[in-house]
C-alpha cells in the first residue's frame, strides 16, 4: 500500500500561501477574468463534455501547485489501481470496480485471480431478457395482465442514482410503463404510490444489496402483506437486487426473479450495475439503458487515459480541494440549468459527502481538518429566486452550473423579448456566473455586491442516455480523485452506523411497549422517554 498521508507537507505550505496571496485585491475574480485568454486557459474538453473553470480563484501558479499535489498523492495511479481491480477500499478489504459494470471492453478485470467481466456480462443479459419479455408480455402478473407499474423499494444507493436517470431522461420513457420510487420507510410514502398504481399491473423491484436495511425490509414486508390481501400473489409481482447469499438472494419463492450486484460494487456507485439496469431498462428499454452505460464509459476511459491538465474530474476535484481546505468554502452547490436533471444534485449529496465525509485517512489517522464539502442545490433559474440573495451577497459559496446546448424538446418557443426559451434559461446561466465573479460597488451598501464568488461551467451538448452517463461517471471520477487527494477511501461508510444501532434501541423499546403497555421505555434517556411517551399518547406535552 502507498503512503496515505493527508497533504504532502511541501505543496500544501505553498498553498496555503497561495491562498493568502489570492486574498489581495488585484486578485479579485473581476481581475483574474480578464483577458481574451482566460477561458482557453482555464477549461477543458473530454468524454463528451466541456468543463469551463475560468471563474474559479485559482491561476497558473495555483494551478500547477494543484497538479503538483495531484502527483504527490499519486491519485491518477491510485484510480488506475481502482480501475485493475485493486482493494483500494482498504477499511473493507474489497476492490471497487463499478466502471467495469459499463465497461465493454473483453479486457479481464480480476479480483483475487477470477475474471469479473463475464460475470457482469451475464447479469446485463439477464436483465435485457427480463425487460424484453416483461415489454413483450411474456412475464405478467398473478393474474395474467402485464404490467404497467414499477415501484423500485430501496434506499440510498439502491435508489438515489436510479431516480436521478430515471427523471432526467423521461423524455425517452417511451414503453407504456410508470416508475415510482419507495424509498422511505414513512407511510405517506408507500399509501401515496398504492393510491396511483393498479396493484394488479405492478411490479415491485426490491433493490438491496444487503437486503437486510430496516426500511426496505419494512416495505418489503408491507408489500407482500398487502398484494395478499388484493388476492395476488407477491412472488408474481416482485424481483430482488441484491448480493450473492444475501437473504433476498434466489428466485425460490420470494419472487420472479433475482438479479446480483457485487460486493466490489458500493451502493452508492452502483447505478450502472443491475441496481439501475433493472429498473431503467423497464422504464425506457434496455437499449437506452446501454447507450448510459457508453457514455459513462467513455468518461470513464477520459478520466483514465487523459493527461492530469486536460483531465476534467481531477481538475474538478482539484478545485473542490482547493475550495475547501484551502479557500475554507465549506458548502458547494450544484445549479443544472435542465429540469430534467434535477434529482442529480441529491445523487451527488450521497455519492460525494457518504463517501468523502471523512476524519481520518485511509490508514486510520487523524486529518488536519475534516474532508468532505457540503453539497446542495436546486435548477435553476428556480435556485435564483430562492437562495440566490445568499449566493451574491450573504456566505458565499462555490458553484457547478450545468448547461445544456440542445433541450430534449423541440418546440416553436416563440420569441418573448426577442428569445426562445432555452436562450432566456442560458441568458440567465452567464448573467449568474459573470454578477457573482465580478460584483458591483455601490454607494448603498445594501445594494453592493463583493463579488470573488468562484464557479465552474459544465456543459453537455445533449441531454441524452449518453450524455447522462457521463456526467454521472464525472461526478463519480471526480469524488474518488478528491478522495485520493485528501488521502482517505471513499469506498466506506461507518459513519452511517451509529444512527442504525441507536435506532434499533428505541425500536425495541417501541416494540417492548406495543407488547406490554405497562412498559415505561426504561432503556433510554430521560429526554428520549418524553418523546416515546409523547408518540404514543399521540399529544403534545403541557
Ligand atoms: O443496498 P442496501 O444494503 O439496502 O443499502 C442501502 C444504503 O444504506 C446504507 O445506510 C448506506 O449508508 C448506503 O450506502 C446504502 O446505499
């Protein structure tokens, strides 16, 4: 294993000095923009997207000593490593090879001496089966009518990123089939879903990797409790997503089938697995589910093969280093300028804090500061009359936009004030970038704007399967490489772990109450036993 140590001491002094330096206000953003060469130098094109970074605080100098920091962390070794099937998830001892999911490559990729292609090849044809012949009718339901409904139960990783392309491509969901997400253990949650299917033309997708989550086992439970009492039978209406053995694992009696997702595959990298391919492939044809799958290939082949200057998720993950431990920007926000993308910014919520919200390296010892950056986000130009007025004058904070040159609908838009619509959305894109880089002065304080607010520009041509897969393996790449920068493994997650534990000691108490009503909630603390007493009283205290 290499050296995990968390900013090689030389570069990170020089930028911290650098940060300092770029304090002074000859390098206000409204300075560093200047100049006809400012975007040429401070962008970048690959995988089928182009990354504009020119409004980010950060010049050549900067740059390079980021590049520096890049090699002195070896991060492109480390993701190539990754890439060859190396346990780089070292907490867990496991290897981390979503990109071979939507790698079509016949190159091996091997895991303790055994092949892995083959085996994903072959749940990709199994999935390409099934969703032919549920399309085609040759699967249906108990009672013989096919099926028009699917409900994904799952949470987390087993549903984030499946939501995010399931939205942001319904354009194509051509196949006469609906897609509902039942994530949460809440109620509101499944009666609402209940309330819009026809249960006799549904079909739940029970997706867990562990298949052992407390929510998606409640759901689970509920579901085939209440197709029972519609008198269908729930093994006709259910498939599974899971690990090999896992207690969902197998098609004996629990469902019509079960589709496996791998151990070197973490939940939340894992829509390009059967995590995603199962229900995406029924909402919009397995074909299109494979055209996402090239796109994210492609990324994934630019994020390996590009130089570090032309790499656009290390270059991005550079800055978001920089941002945070350097410039001291605690929160990011990402601004699709494309509705359809809007579930994007809560897939990258779990794909980047889940994974870089750290404290220690990945040997264990303790960071200087804790990684991590706080994500968040809405489209716009919904997100400028919201919390715009915080973005311009209150705490700044870096942004992603994402523009899109080519909607996915073709429409006579007219011409209000002399635009269509998609020009009026990108009108604004620039207007926001270009106010909160340069400011304004004024004599009214009220009305001034400070300006210096770093953002980057994402844009996709299109906004189709393959567009949507690269810009998820982006995000991907560009989570492991801030990973690899700061030392830490993305891959784990034990700060999840807590909540569950505590949570399952005031389920037992819950319980304990349920079967004895005498039970005064003894196991927890005083303020805890209020909150018990007050759920099951149903009032408010006083
Ligand atoms: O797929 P499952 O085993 O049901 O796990 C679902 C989710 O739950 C956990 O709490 C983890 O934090 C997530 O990383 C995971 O994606």
């Amino acid at each position: 294993m290499g050296d995990y140590r968390f900013f090689h001491q030389r570069q990170h002094r020089r930028l911290v000095e650098r940060a300092l330096y770029l304090d002074r206000e000859d390098c206000h953003l409204r300075h560093l923009i200047r100049g006809d060469r400012r975007m040429a130098d401070f962008s970048a094109a690959g995988g089928g997207i182009f990354y504009d970074y020119s409004r980010q605080r950060v010049d050549e100098a900067t740059m390079a000593l980021l590049f520096e920091l890049a090699e002195a962390a070896a991060a492109t070794d480390r993701f190539a490593d990754m890439a060859h099937g190396k346990k780089v998830n070292v907490t867990e001892n496991r290897a981390a090879l979503h990109m071979a999911a939507r790698s079509f490559s016949d190159h091996p990729v091997r895991v303790d001496g055994h092949d892995i292609k083959p085996d994903l090849k072959a749940v990709r044809n199994q999935i390409k089966t099934f969703c032919d012949a549920v399309h085609g009718g040759e699967i249906t339901g108990s009672t013989g009518r096919s099926f028009r409904h699917v409900v994904v139960v799952g949470i987390g990783g087993s549903y984030l990123g499946t939501e995010f392309v399931a939205r942001a491509l319904e354009a194509f969901a051509d196949r006469d089939v609906s897609l509902e997400f039942l994530s949460n253990v809440d109620i509101h949650n499944f009666a609402s879903i209940w309330s819009r299917v026809d249960a006799e033309r549904t079909l739940w997708v029970v997706i867990s990797k562990s298949y052992t989550t407390a929510e998606t086992m409640a759901n689970e439970d509920l579901i085939r409790r209440t197709m029972q009492e519609r008198r269908l039978d729930p093994s006709k209406h259910l498939v599974t997503v899971t690990s090999k053995g896992s207690p969902g694992d197998g098609d004996a009696g629990r469902g019509l089938a079960s589709f496996h997702m791998f151990d070197f595959i973490g939940g939340r990298y894992s829509v390009t697995s059967a995590v995603g391919g199962v229900p995406l492939g029924l909402y919009l044809g397995y074909d299109r589910f494979e055209r996402f799958l090239k796109g994210a290939e492609a990324m994934d082949r630019h994020a390996l093969e590009a130089p570090p200057e032309q790499n656009l998720p290390l270059i991005a993950a550079l800055l978001t280093v920089w941002n945070t431990s350097f410039l001291g920007y605690p929160q990011t926000a990402i601004i699709p300028y494309a509705s359809p993308l809007s579930r994007l910014t809560p897939h990258v919520q779990q794909l980047n804090m889940e994974s870089n919200g750290k404290s220690v390296d990945a040997l264990g010892r303790p960071l200087a500061q804790p990684a991590g950056t706080v994500v968040f986000g809405e489209p716009g130009t919904n997100a400028q009359h919201s919390f715009f007025q915080l973005a311009h004058q209150g705490k700044a904070f870096p942004i992603d936009f994402i523009g899109v040159l080519n909607p996915q609908y073709r429409m006579d838009e007219g011409a209000f004030k002399g635009v269509g619509h998609q020009q009026e959305l990108w009108a604004n894109l620039l207007a926001q970038a270009t106010a909160l880089a340069m400011g304004q002065a004024s004599g009214d304080p009220a009305r001034s704007f400070s300006g210096n607010r770093p953002s980057s520009i994402i844009v996709l041509e299109n906004l189709d399967p393959e567009d949507v897969g690269r810009l998820l393996a982006f995000y991907e790449a560009r989570t492991i490489f801030e990973a690899f920068i700061w030392g830490i493994n993305p891959f784990d997650q034990f700060g999840v772990e807590l909540g569950k534990v505590t949570a399952g000691v005031i389920r037992g108490e819950m319980a304990a109450r349920n079967q004895n009503p005498e039970h005064d909630f003894d196991a927890v603390d005083a303020i805890n036993r209020r909150y018990l007493r007050m759920i099951f009283s149903g009032r408010l205290p006083g």
